[in-house]
C-alpha cells in the first residue's frame, strides 16, 4: 500500500497493485481490468449471491457432483494428509469434503481476502472441532511459501468453481503447474471444469434477469471510485456478456455508453460511446481437452465426473 495525497479528497491509502492494473489496462488500445480484482469483499458478497441464481448452473452443479463423490475422493486420501483449498472464498463446498475426510491433520484455505478467511476459519472450527484450519493470505496464482508444518505432509488440492477458465491457455498451464509443485510428489487436484454447451444458456447464467452479474461487474468502478478516488459515473456503463465460438469462452464486458472522460488519481482516461472494457472471460472445455491442458503443466487424469446432462465437471488429478 502507497498514501497519495489527492486535494478533492485528501490522503487515500492506495493498492498500488490495482492503481497499476488499472492505469495499464485503462491505456491499452483495446481496454480492460484484471478479473482478480472483482473480488474485493463487496464483489465476494455479490458472488455469493450469483451462485445462488437459476440461471447460474456451475455453483449448483459442482456442488451436486462433491456431494454425489465425496467419499470416492475421501477414500483416496491418505490418513494425515492436508487439504490444500486455492482461492478458497466461503469454503462452502469445501465442507462436503471436510465431512468425509475424518482422518484430515488440516485445512489450508488460500485467499486474497481476510475477511473471507476469517469467516470461513470461524464457521469451519465451529462444525470440525478437532480440524486444524491454517489460513494462508495471498494469490494463489503466484508461488506461496509452505507452511513449515505441513511440508512434510501428502496434500490434496482444491480449486473449485471453473476457476481455471477465467485464465488464457498459457496462464492456465502456468498456474496448475504451480500448483503441483504445491502439492508435492504424489499430490493430488480436484478441480471444477465447465463443459462446452448451448450458447443461450452460456449467456443466460453470465447476464441473469435480476442484473445480479451486471452488479457485480459493476462494481469494479464503483471499487475504483472507493479505493483510488475515481470519478466514475457508474449509470454510464453497461454490463455486456457474449459468447466468442472460436475461443470457447464467455466474455464480459463493462460498455462506456456516452464519450465521457474519468479521472484516477490525476490520470485521465478518455472513452467513446459503445467502447468497451474487458472484465473477464470464463473457457468452456470437453473433457479431453482439458485433461489434455492439464498434461501440459504435469498431471495425469485419475478421474472425472458429470452430471447426467454434462454440464460441468470435476476432475482429480495426480501429479507425474
């Protein structure tokens, strides 16, 4: 964190991670904001009420697919092992596990957020009173020391929720290869992966009737407004999510719908109406495919299961 003194509002306690991303990807020709940064806790809050919608299938049906093979996945996990959970949020999902691995020594939920974190502690301690909860700080997508306690440990990873689709080809190898070394030799990986289907739904779960998704994209402005003194006029952006075929993936939007100047920290950044601003994109794969990406970054398939209508689904994994 950086202070900068700005005289319409005073000193602001500054991200200087997010100051970045923004300025960088406001000046790109082609303009966008790093989906990390949805999530702060307001943006967690809205999530957590985007899982909970209709139209939003992955967080229903994943969370059908644990329940259904919890014990499958608890059978293959040693006695003293750790459950290592990246990007961990509510931990909600994560308790169908916890249930049925009694011979766990710990739980490691990885999160950017404290408060997440601390309400996850608190609610997990609560229901597993003998269960060591370890709570790590941090981005899950860069290398994270070990806990000196668990080094020595077989772990078992988590990464829920098709997280991994949010991240280019590249980028994906890059992460599920640090993950692995993680996780160790003989590790292992449950991991959420959507699954390629009808475009209407695609857009339907990414767009909701009751604008909850618009909401929570919407809130990266309002968070630039909070955190760096921004002058956004949130009512003049649009949420915007459409279907690329080619790349197999959604992609979202924030839409400037007037030619309007914002001003960040002393920056000002010009749009036209109708411009857009990249949020996010969410791949959608077969199942080959991504056991097929995942070889890439050095696992091999162990198992994987769908719901009848093959709509999502959840694989392990186990390092070379």
């Amino acid at each position: 964190m950086t202070f900068v003194e700005d005289t319409s509002i005073g000193a602001i306690e500054v991200d200087s991670d997010f100051a970045g991303a923004l300025f960088d990807g406001l000046s790109a020709p082609e303009k966008s904001i790093p989906s990390r940064f949805l999530y702060d806790a307001a943006g967690s809050t809205l999530f957590e009420k985007i899982t909970e919608l209709p139209e939003y299938y992955p967080a229903r049906i994943e969370t059908e697919i644990l329940r259904k093979y919890a014990s499958d996945i608890a059978l293959d996990t040693p006695p003293g092992a750790v459950l290592i959970e990246f990007g961990s949020g509510s931990s909600l999902k994560t308790e169908l596990l916890l249930a049925k691995m009694r011979d766990l020594y710990a739980y490691v939920p990885i999160d950017i957020s404290d408060a997440a974190l601390r309400g996850a502690r608190a609610r997990i301690e609560e229901r597993f009173l003998d269960l060591r909860v370890l709570p790590l700080r941090g981005d899950f997508a860069q290398p994270i020391p070990m806990l000196p306690e668990i080094a020595d440990r077989p772990r078992l990873g988590l990464f829920p929720g098709s997280t991994i689709g949010n991240l280019e080809n590249a980028a994906s190898i890059k992460l599920l290869a640090n993950m692995a070394r993680m996780l160790g030799a003989n590790g292992r990986l449950v991991i959420g992966a959507d699954l390629k289907k009808d475009e209407h739904r695609l857009i339907a779960a990414y767009d909701d009737a009751a604008g909850v998704t618009a909401a929570f994209n919407l809130n990266l402005l309002k968070r630039a407004n909070r955190e760096l003194g921004a002058d956004f006029d949130v009512s003049q952006f649009d949420h915007l999510a459409e279907y690329d075929g080619g790349c197999d993936r959604i992609e979202i939007y924030l839409v400037s719908q007037a030619e309007q100047t914002v001003e960040v920290l002393g920056r000002s950044f010009h749009f036209d109406a109708g411009e857009r601003v990249h949020t996010e994109h969410s791949h959608k794969y077969d199942i080959e495919g991504f056991q097929a990406l995942a070889a890439r970054a050095g696992w091999r398939p162990v198992q994987v299961w769908t719901d009848q209508d093959r709509l999502f689904s959840v694989h392990v994994l186990e390092t070379v």
